[in-house]
C-alpha cells in the first residue's frame, strides 16, 4: 500500500500535533514495512526530515510542499495525490480539496464550533476553513468517542464518515531517557501541569487555586510544562506561592520524562480536550492523576479524582486529596497503542477501497 503522509508539522508543529504525527509514522513502519509511506514536508525541512527517517528503513520517503507555502491549511490544499499513485493521503485536521487517492483527515477536536471564546479571532478565522475542507473527506479520524461524537453534532452531514481511532503516548516519550531539566533541584516536591499556554487549558485558574493551597502546604511547588498559545493571561501569582509557581518552556521529552516520573501529582485543569493526551503520558509515566470532569477524561479513566474546572475551590479540594494519600493509586490502565491505531486506519483504507472497486 502506498500512503501519503502530510507531516507539515515533522519539525516545527505544536506538540501534540507533531507527536501523533512522528508516533503513527514509526508504528505504521513497524506494523506494516512493505507499505511505501512519503512524507510531504516544508521545503526548508526536507534535507532534516530526511536524516531523521533514514533509520526507519527504505520504505519511506520524503517530498516537499511548495516552495512558497507558509500555513499548513495552504500547505494540504496544494497536495494532488493521484489515485494511480497513492492509495491514501493521511492529513492533520485540513482535507487536501485536489486529491483524488481515498482521503483520511484526523481532527485533532473541534472545540472552536463549541467554544468559540476559548480562541483568538484570528484562530477562528485559520480554523473556519477544516469544515469545507472536510467535505471532500473520505473518512474523518477521530482522536476519542468524545470527539467523534462531538464532530458529528456540529458537522452532521459527516456522521457516517467519522471513525474513531484514540491517539496513545507518544513513541519519543516512551524511548526517552529521564533526565532532570537544568537548574531544578530534583528533591523539591512538586505538582505538574502540562499544556499550552490559552484560555482553554484553564492553567490561569490552576495558579489561583495552587495560591490558595500554598497557604497551608509549605513544602509543594507547581510545575507548569507549556508554551505561550493563542491569548493567555495567568494574572498575577500572590506573593504567598510566587517562588513555587514555575513555568518551564522549551522542556524535551527526556526532561518531560523526568518531571512526570518525579511529581507528587498531575493536574489536568483544562476546560475541554479533543483527547487529553497529558494524562495518558502521565498516567504511563507512573503519576498520580487528577483531572477536570470533562467527557474524554472519564473516557480515558486514568484519574483518581475529578473536579469542575471552572471552581477554584473543587480544585484546591481534589489537590490536597490527591497530595493527601500519596499510596492511593488506581492501578494501570489499558492505553492503545500505536500499533492498533495503525491497524485501524489501515482497515478503513482497505474497507473504502473494497467498497468503491
């Protein structure tokens, strides 16, 4: 099978974005290596991109958007994958309009439908454009069944296209090697948040509530994983936890590795998620999780503990129960892997192709 690959976002795409994209192209090697992947990259990227897959064998191969391509969104609309040369194009929340090989969109969430003032107006107006362009879609890839069910009651008419297929770690975590993220003292205890830096992961209301903690526990700090992201304000931390609030930018997986293995308790205060990717991590990574009461977290039921994300008080209440009993611990839980969500994505390929031969 002959598959291409839009891996916009290789190098220079949001975490997330780029792990899902790197995971699923070093699952599907391993799962399937006579399949022929190409991955379209920026020009620019080309000659990284290619020393980096060197090590996944022959079976991959690397080509690159046009020269004069700056957003993803123009990036996709310019792929023309043939038919005769492709039996599928994979892209990242926008469908290629010109490609006329079977199309499969993953749509990471479509929390700007529901929630519009989570988002930037400038965001609203890039993102606007992944609903027309899904209309050409042969499949929409969902990342949960809170979001597969999400996409289908505000884009009814694509109900029967959506599949779901979950997302898993991301393969660069789980073959990292733990190490301590320079100038941190590794024997200050500490509570870890991961996200980017907007309004949607709640991370403001999070400082407030940790504030509120510090006034009775003298010895935790907060750790906060993220880059800024879209509009943003964390206010001003009181003069009580200003020394134990720590935003860390730039933080590799090794480094990430580390914090979640070592932190007393992981906190994910977001307001909504397509798929809660931090918690998994976390979870796999062997911490203690709480989480805000949203469908995909009781989904992925990895948590100990849930609170509204919108109530500082139901924050501060499951932090100190979740600092409380450090030996509570839900056991591990079945996360997919990459290699069933490769499987699963592959099987609507072959499916669509049975069906329209």
């Amino acid at each position: 099978m002959r598959i291409l690959i839009d891996a916009f976002w290789w190098i220079d795409g949001h975490p997330s974005g780029r792990n899902v994209l790197r995971s699923l192209v070093q699952g599907w090697v391993q799962q399937y290596p006579d399949d022929e992947l190409t991955l379209r990259v920026p020009e620019s990227e080309r000659p990284d991109v290619k020393r980096e897959v060197r090590t996944l064998g022959d079976s991959v191969s690397v080509d690159h958007y046009p020269t004069w391509v700056r957003h993803h969104a123009v990036a996709v609309g310019t792929i023309c994958a043939r038919r005769r040369r492709y039996d599928a194009v994979l892209s990242q929340n926008f469908c290629p309009p010109l490609a006329t090989s079977q199309r499969l969109t993953l749509v990471h969430d479509a929390l700007f439908v529901t929630n519009p003032e989570w988002f930037t107006r400038r965001e609203l107006l890039y993102l606007a454009g992944i609903h027309p362009s899904l209309r050409r879609a042969s499949t929409v890839l969902a990342t949960s069944h809170s979001e597969a069910e999400r996409i289908r009651s505000v884009w009814p008419e694509l109900a029967d296209r959506v599949v779901e297929v979950g997302l898993s770690v991301p393969v660069d975590l789980l073959e990292a090697t733990a190490a301590i993220p320079p100038g941190w003292k590794p024997q200050t205890p500490f509570i870890l948040a991961v996200g980017r830096l907007n309004i949607r992961k709640n991370l403001a209301l999070l400082v407030e509530a940790f504030a509120e903690l510090a006034l009775t526990d003298d010895r935790h700090h907060l750790v906060i994983v993220g880059e800024p992201d879209g509009s943003y304000s964390p206010g001003t931390v009181p003069a009580t936890a200003s020394n134990r609030v720590h935003f860390m930018k730039g933080v590799d997986d090794s480094q990430l590795r580390w914090l979640y293995e070592n932190c007393d308790l992981f906190v994910l205060p977001s307001l909504g998620e397509g798929y809660g990717l931090p918690i998994i991590e976390a979870h796999s990574m062997g911490a203690r999780v709480i989480s805000s009461d949203i469908p995909v977290a009781r989904e992925l039921d990895v948590a100990l503990d849930y609170f509204d994300p919108r109530s500082k008080g139901q924050i501060v209440a499951a932090l100190k129960r979740g600092l409380a009993d450090p030996e509570q611990d839900g056991g591990p839980k079945a996360i997919r892997s990459w290699r069933e969500i490769v499987i699963d994505i592959r099987q609507v390929i072959e499916n669509h192709g049975k069906t329209s031969a």
